[in-house]
C-alpha cells in the first residue's frame, strides 16, 4: 500500500518542486494539498505543469482532515507558520519533514536572535537536522526532521569530509554563494522583480543571513568547538542553482590530488555527491533538476590555500529533493526512490 502524503503550503516554489518529484515517486500518493491563498481551485490551475497529472483541490489547512487524509505531511510554508501546525500533527502520530527553518535548531534561544518567539521549543529535542551525508541514522528514526536550508545544504557537504577529518584551520572560513532567484520564494517581493534582478549580481544581508547560524550550529557540533564563518551570499539572475566557493586554510601542505581522494573516499557511497576529477569545476548548470550536489577541489600546492566549489539546485537537493530524500529515509524507503533522475540538460 502506498503512502499517503499531505503537503501543507503546495503553491509555493517549494511546493510544487516537492509534487513533481512525488507524483514520479512509487510508493507515495499525494493526498492532500493546502493553500492559503487558492482554496479551492484545482491545483493544475495554480500550475499548469501538474495538469493530466493531479486532480486535486488546493484546500484550507485543517489537522483533522488533512490527518485523517494523509499519513506523512510535508510543511511547506514560512518559519512561524511551521512551529504553529507541526505540533498538532505531531501528536496526531504523523512524521513530517519541515522545509522552514523551525526545527532546524537545537537551541531555541538561537532561533530566536535570528527569527522570533519560539512557541514549539519542547519539540525542538525531538527534531533532526536533515542533512542524510551527516546525520541518515538519527534521520532514520526522527519523527521530525528539519529539513535543511539551501545555502546551508551546499556549503556543509563541502565541508563534511574537512571537518571530520580535522584537515583546515577553523579560524577565517570564507563562504561565497551565488544563488538563482527562485531562492527568494513565489511572494512578489521588489528585490525580485525582473527589471531588480536581470543583468546584475549582488550581494546581499551580510553578516546578517539567517542561514548563517544554521551553518555554525552544523560545523560546532562536527568539531566540537564554536565555528563561526563569514557567509557572503549573492543573488544571480537566473531561476534555480547555488554555487558555492568555500575558501579554507588547510592544517598541512598536500597536493590538490590528495584532498580530492579524501573527498573521493568520504563520498563514494553517497548516491546524490558527485566529485569531480582533478581540472574540472561544477557548474550550476549540470545538476539543475537534480537532486545531486557536485564538488570540485583546488589546492594551491606552494602553500596552505584550498578552495571548494560545489553546486546544487535550491530547489532540488537545497530543499524539495532532499525533503523526499529525508522521507525515504524515515519511511525506510531506497534513499534514491523518485529521485533518480538525471540533471536536465542544456
């Protein structure tokens, strides 16, 4: 029998990522779609992409119904708006995957420096932070699983097999990340106007981007010790895919072959991380649609200087992808299941 699964928030970028992955998916139906703003229209008329595909209607949240419809939930709506449903579907026995920053936390007060009042803080010991590459076993057993932010995504995998194996200095982590607009979400937002975006790059929210205490949490807990990096995101006119350059200082001198077989060994059981030979450098461009994250890794060889490149799709393994990917996981699914597909390509 399948499982059946409700997302709470399906008209958003993130949403309707997570219905074209599921409905390809083998062991799920989709049940239940939520929408604030278009209850009761079709979904295939918010997008057109799903029609012949979904015929359901977007409806208002309600936990009863939606519970009684769907076994596994999906929330898919902005922080605060998470921390307020989750718990009720928490206690109605459901396993949910929050793609919002609510429960990516193990320190409430943290959460709420960088957002507001945290009103569900008693459930945060019981959420895992939903990076597979660091934490698949605890995933494997979490009721609730913080589903990892974006930029968060493609900067920690760079730097798993560096921390783990105590390779770079901790002090002065530079990250630069460069990410498509679709990042920013479906709500019309000035900054995100075509005429905003088009024919520029910027940076933006410097030392101010809430994704960067996510980043600390992750890389503190790998080591043991407060790791606090400088995070510089840009936005880039284009829909979807992040690159990030990760600028490190390495602890000994090694040659750039010898730090990709580290990351070579680290990964080579990882079915979505792919590292590239010695020369070649990801591009945005060769995961778009995937749920794969490319790395590429350069050293400079007279001295301590190393530089890591990965790309991701925001949409895919910075969010959607990876959601399902936790799903599978917790559900005891093949991790791969609906997510096989290659990048699209041109």
């Amino acid at each position: 029998m399948k499982t059946k699964v409700g997302i709470i928030g399906a008209t958003g970028y993130t949403g309707v990522e997570l219905l074209r992955i599921l409905l390809h998916h083998p062991e799920v139906e989709v049940t239940a779609v939520t929408s604030q703003k278009y209850a009761g229209l079709p979904i295939d008329q918010v997008f057109p992409s799903l029609m012949k595909h979904l015929p359901l209607e977007c409806e208002e949240l309600a936990i009863g119904p939606i519970s009684k419809k769907a076994d596994f939930i999906f929330t898919a709506v902005p922080h605060k708006t998470a921390m307020e449903m989750v718990p009720s579907f928490y206690r109605q026995g459901k396993k949910v995957v929050d793609l919002s920053a609510d429960f990516r936390f193990k320190d409430a007060g943290v959460y709420e420096r960088w957002y507001q009042k945290h009103t569900s803080a008693d459930l945060l010991p019981e959420s895992v932070y939903g990076l597979p590459e660091l934490h698949r076993e605890r995933i494997r057993h979490a009721k609730i699983v913080g589903n990892p932010g974006c930029y968060p995504t493609g900067a920690l995998i760079g730097f798993i097999p560096l921390m783990k194996q105590g390779l770079i200095s901790l002090e002065n982590i530079v990250i630069d990340s460069k990410s498509g607009v679709s990042g920013a979400g479906r709500d019309v937002v000035l900054e995100s106007l075509f005429c905003e975006v088009n024919e520029g790059v910027k940076a933006y929210k410097i030392f101010a981007h809430r994704h960067t205490p996510e980043i600390d949490q992750e890389l503190s807990q790998m080591v043991q010790r407060e790791v606090r990096v400088t995070f510089v995101p840009h936005l880039i006119p284009m829909d979807r895919g992040i690159l990030s350059t990760l600028y490190v200082r390495l602890l000994k001198k090694m040659k750039t072959d010898e730090l990709l077989h580290i990351f070579k060994e680290a990964y080579q059981k990882e079915p979505f991380i792919r590292v590239y030979p010695k020369g070649k450098l990801p591009s945005t461009k060769d995961v778009r649609g995937s749920n794969f994250c490319d790395i590429g890794v350069m050293v400079s060889e007279p001295d301590d200087r190393a530089v890591i490149i990965t790309a991701i799709d925001n949409l895919v393994k910075g969010a959607s992808g990876e959601a399902v990917q936790n799903m599978n996981i917790m559900l005891g699914y093949p991790e791969t299941l609906g997510l096989d597909g290659l990048p699209l390509s041109p």
